[in-house]
C-alpha cells in the first residue's frame, strides 16, 4: 500500500493529463478554442524541478481562472494566435506548467 506522501508525490499520469485536456475544451469550447498540451506541457507538469508536485486540483483550477479572467479576450487575438498561462501557486518560484492554447 502506497504511503500519503508517496501518493501526494507522484506524477500526473498520461491518462489523468487527457482528462483535464478535455475538461479545458469543454471550458473553452464556448469561445471556439481547442486546448492541446504540448510534450513541454507534459514534461514541465511531472518536471522534478518543481518545489512540490503540481496536482490536477491545480490545473483544473488554472484553467477556470484563465477563462474566468481571459477567456473572451483570447480569440480576439486571431487565428494564428498562441496564448501562454504560467501557474504559480503558492510557494512556487519557478513557473510550474504551462499550457497552449489556441484558436481553432
């Protein structure tokens, strides 16, 4: 059986990623923009770099608070553009995820 710092420590899964992008589509979707984590996504989320492991509870609430504050603003930025979110949370210094977004 896992500890609970074992299981707090441990990465976020391919499988766990997928549904939080498909979460950030059906937020996004109300403005036309598909959500697609990139390798360096992926890589950044599980990065050991990190102070403390980046939860899922974490980039769901990154991705409500970007279109609560962002989220009509974005595709007045045209087609071709990308918009980058850095999450910071709490005692994190260095930016802890990012993700891209773009217009379909």
């Amino acid at each position: 059986m896992k500890t609970f710092t074992t299981f707090l420590n441990e990465n976020i899964t391919q499988k766990q990623l997928n549904a939080i992008e498909s979460y950030a589509d059906r937020l996004f979707r109300a403005v036309d923009i598909d959500v697609e984590f990139t390798r360096h996504f992926i890589d950044r989320v599980n990065d050991s770099r990190n102070k403390k492991q980046i939860t899922q509870s974490e980039l769901i609430r990154l991705f409500k608070q970007t279109y609560k504050k962002h989220g009509k603003q974005i595709p007045q930025m045209g087609d071709e553009a990308q918009a980058q979110k850095w999450a910071k949370s709490q005692d994190k210094v260095d930016s802890a995820a990012s993700g891209e977004i773009s217009g379909v």
